[in-house]
C-alpha cells in the first residue's frame, strides 16, 4: 500500500496519477489515488519503479523492493511546484 500526501500540510492528496512499472521497464499498475491519498497494488517480490504525478506539485520517482516476508508501505511526500 502506498499513501500519497503533501509534504508540507501531510493532507492527502486526492486523484494522484500513480504508475508501477516492473524492472524491465514494463508498466504493470496504474490508477488514482483515493480520498485518504491511499492506491493498493498486489506487487511480487522484485524491484519496482514508482512514479506519482498530479497537478501543481513536483513528480514523485523511485525504486522500490518488495519482498513477501514483509508488507510494503509507502508514503510519498509530494512537493507543491515552485517550493
């Protein structure tokens, strides 16, 4: 799970574009974020790309590992544009 919030208020945002893509490159997830700022996805082990993106704020882009020993949370923290 991932959550998706201002970096500065910690408010949620809301209707974030997310993308998941896979170590090759190969996008594998996509959608919005909900009301509370959250998107679910049900990821295998591996290595993925996290890309966040909405209007008025700064793209969000990193590399995350998940492993099924452990659940994976992810918090982005979203910087407004011009910040």
């Amino acid at each position: 799970m991932m959550q998706v919030l201002d970096a500065i208020g910690k408010g949620p945002i809301y209707a974030a574009n997310v993308s998941i893509y896979n170590a090759g490159g190969q996008l594998i997830k996509e959608g919005l974020t909900g009301k509370d700022g959250s998107f679910m996805a049900s990821l295998t082990d591996g290595i993925y790309v996290v890309e966040v993106a909405t209007k008025g704020y700064t793209a969000y882009k990193d590399k995350v590992v998940v492993a099924s020993s452990a659940d994976t949370f992810l918090e982005v923290l979203m910087v407004q544009e011009g910040r």
